[in-house]
C-alpha cells in the first residue's frame, strides 16, 4: 500500500522543500518534544477494534511507528503524508527499528483510499494544512469503516501558544518579511476555533463530535533550543535567505526571547491544544 501519488498545492511545494528537510533534519527533538502526544494517540489506537489505523500528516514517522508497536501482529498502522523527504525519513526509521508499518507519500484530501478500509484514524498535528478540509475529512469519512473513530490533536489559538510565535514576534524588527498568520489558511493554527471544526467535520460526514481542551507539558533541551528556532516555522524558513551577519544578529535575538522559557538544561513550555474525536456512523448525532 505504498502508494504514490504526486499533487502541485502550496503545501505540497511547502513540505517537499526546505520545510520538510528542516523537520528531517530535526525529527530527533521534535520526537522527544512532542512524545506526549504521541503517547496519548498510541495508547487510543491500540484499542481500536480490527487494529487497522491511518496516521494523517504522519511526518517522519514517531507517531506510526509507536502505534504499530503498541498493536503488534494484531493489527496494522499506515502513515500519509505529502512530504517525500518525510516520508523517505519514515521509511528508513521503519525499516532500521524493525518495524512494521507502512508509509503512503500523497495527500489524504484527494488520495483514493479503500473504502471501509481503517478502523480508527489519527493525526498528531497533521490536519491542519488542508487546502480543503471539509473535502479532506469526507475522503477520511470514505477510508473509515462504519462505526470507525476519529482522533486528533490539532493547535488551539496563537494567543495560548506564545512559545510557538516567541520567535516570530522576536525577529520581526529584524525579518519584515516574515509571512504573517492568516487566520484559517492552512498552518499550525487553522484548527484554532473550535466551533470551525465542528462544522468541518459535520459537513464531511462525521458524527458523535467531541472537542476537549488539552494542556500538555512539553520539554526540549537547552542545546537543542537555537537549532529548533533557527530551522522550523516561518523565522527557520526566512532565516534561509539571510546572510551570514544578519542571520548571527536574528538568532541572537531570537534566542534572548527564549529565555523565561529555560530552567537549568531544559526548555519547558505548555502546549494548548485541542483533542478531537468522531465517529464514521451513518447518523450524525453530537455526543
């Protein structure tokens, strides 16, 4: 079921170039900064009913990988994603760690899955970048056995997340061309509203809708701090268009922003999120 399928969106452009070697070349911190959500996912999947599961937007793997080893031979996880360097990441990490899983390069708004063929889907920050979210969870709603589940974590607002645009607020004086948010576009913070999500999935065919808000601790080592800023978001894309001098000069700056953010030999910060579940069944019907 390793698919490809080729698509020419922005996102695509996006994660087939440098954004998508930058979370390669980080995968290591960002695995262990987010190991929480990865927790939270593979303990739900592994009592998903016929053990079949799809991880959307799966990167370079973490997530898949930790889903299929909680099921074992009794069941199977499959990971999507648009990124070919994510996905070519995913597949040595798979093969490496002795693995089974298995990867699919494409877009899940458009890929033409078995019908019925997933008993639960899951996504660990992986469905925020649709370019059309409401046709992308009716092809999910299509790959979904009857009665299957639904569960993501997606970010809630900027304003609860001030660790996530500490750098971008940092470097503007010094980058002015660093591409603003835009509400609802696709990104990090599409999924902000909670009440947008719910008529997204209710419009694609989902149902039995719950949406929580989850505060998780998150960590990452000091050292690893001005790689992360340097090489991810939009500061880490701009940055690759910066001199030498004023690239020193932003991460500089960039890094004294950081600094409430670090106790001792570690970066802790509170990750606001939502999670989400619903149900593929025929009626919708809120929980």
């Amino acid at each position: 079921m390793e698919i490809t399928q080729p698509t020419d969106d922005g996102q695509a452009a996006l994660w087939n170039g440098a954004a998508g070697r930058a979370w390669v070349e980080a995968q290591e911190e960002l695995d262990r900064m987010f190991k929480p959500f990865e927790n939270l996912l593979a303990t739900a999947a592994s009592t998903a009913s016929g053990g079949r599961v799809l991880d959307v937007g799966c990167g370079t793997g973490g997530t898949t990988l930790a889903i299929a080893r909680r099921l074992g031979d009794g069941g199977h996880c499959t990971g999507i994603d648009i990124s070919e360097p994510m996905i070519a990441a995913a597949r040595v990490r798979a093969e490496s760690e002795l693995v089974p899983a298995s990867f699919i390069l494409a877009d899940a708004q458009v890929h033409a899955f078995e019908p019925a063929g997933f008993d639960m889907i899951v996504s660990r920050f992986g469905v925020m970048f649709f370019e059309d979210p409401v046709q992308a969870f009716a092809n999910l709603r299509h790959a979904a056995k009857d009665d299957g589940e639904l569960r993501f974590i997606a970010w809630r607002s900027p304003a609860e997340n001030p660790f996530m645009t500490t750098a971008e607020r940092a470097a503007a004086p010094l980058l002015p061309n660093i591409p603003a948010r835009r509400p609802d576009a696709p990104g990090q913070f599409a999924f902000a509203n909670a009440q947008r999500v719910l008529n997204i999935l209710e419009n694609s065919g989902w149902s039995g809708i719950d949406i929580q808000p989850i505060d998780v601790s998150c960590t990452l080592p000091e050292k690893e701090l001005v790689p992360y800023l340097s090489r991810l978001g939009p500061v880490g894309r701009v940055l690759q268009e910066v001199d030498e001098g004023g690239r020193k000069e932003v991460i500089e700056t960039v890094r004294a922003a950081f600094d409430s953010y670090v106790a001792g030999s570690a970066v802790h910060f509170v990750a606001a999120c939502w999670m989400v579940n619903a149900r593929a069944t025929s009626t919708p019907q809120r929980r």
